[in-house]
C-alpha cells in the first residue's frame, strides 16, 4: 500500500434544510388572528355583559363579521377556554312531578327496578328511619290491600 490510497476521507457535507416560508398576508401584523382567538374575544365580550356565551350567538356574530365557524369548533374553543364545565353537574333533589313524569314513562316496565326507583327507595327508608321500619310499613299495607 502506498502512501496515496491511505487518504482519509472528509465526510460529505448533507444539504441544507430548505426553510419554508409561509406567503405573505395582506394583512398587517396586529390584524391577524386565528379562529380560536376571536371566538375567546366575542365570548369575553358576551361573558363580560352578563350573559351565558352560547356557541350559535358566537356564530352569528362573528357571521356578520365575515368569519365562518362551525358551532361545533366554537363549542369546543369555549370548553377549552374555561367558559364550560367539563362534566355535567348533578341536580338538586327532584321534585315530586319530575319523578311522577319519569314514572309514568317507564310503566311498561313491571320486573324491572330502575336507578329512579332505587332512589325513591331509599328516600322513603330516610324517611321511616332505616329499610327494617320502611319495609315493615310496606308490609302493613300491603295486609290492609289484600
């Protein structure tokens, strides 16, 4: 081996990355905002006055503004944003129509016990001072029926 074939070799050099550059807007700087942003902006606005921020005012609003949203981006923009909770809120206690209504709908079910029943229930044992006393008042009346 000569001296000639033990050159070392330099690494070759690997492209630049080629840098993309977005289009130049019309518009200028500080009129350029996304979707999400406007639709925060007309919520704080509408949260600001006093009243709840609903998705199809939201559209309509930034509708006559030129601006096309769907209810369903502006939706999940304000749950995002904090303007709507996570989960759905339990109720208070429901009233004695409310659970006549639910019962009259549910009537062609005659096996079944329901989570509704289940709760009347255990109102009514509340109520009697343990299951021992409401069922044996349960029982009772069921002598007095028959």
């Amino acid at each position: 081996m000569t001296a000639d074939h033990a050159v070392k070799k330099t690494p070759a050099k690997k492209p630049a990355a080629k840098s993309r550059k977005k289009p130049a807007s019309k518009k200028p700087a500080e009129e350029i905002t996304s979707k999400a942003d406007l639709i925060r902006k007309v919520a704080g606005i509408i949260k600001a006055k006093g009243e709840k921020p609903r998705p199809t005012e939201i559209v309509k609003i930034l509708a006559e503004e030129g601006v096309t949203v769907a209810a369903a981006q502006v939706s999940m923009t304000l749950k995002a944003a904090g303007y709507r909770p996570l989960r759905k809120r339990r109720k208070g206690k429901k009233t004695a129509e409310g659970t006549a209504v639910k019962k009259a709908v549910g009537a062609g079910r005659t096996n079944q016990i329901s989570i509704d029943d289940l709760l009347a229930a255990k109102s009514v044992a509340g109520a009697f001072g343990g299951t021992d006393k409401a069922i044996a008042a349960l029982q009772a009346l069921k002598q007095f029926e028959s």
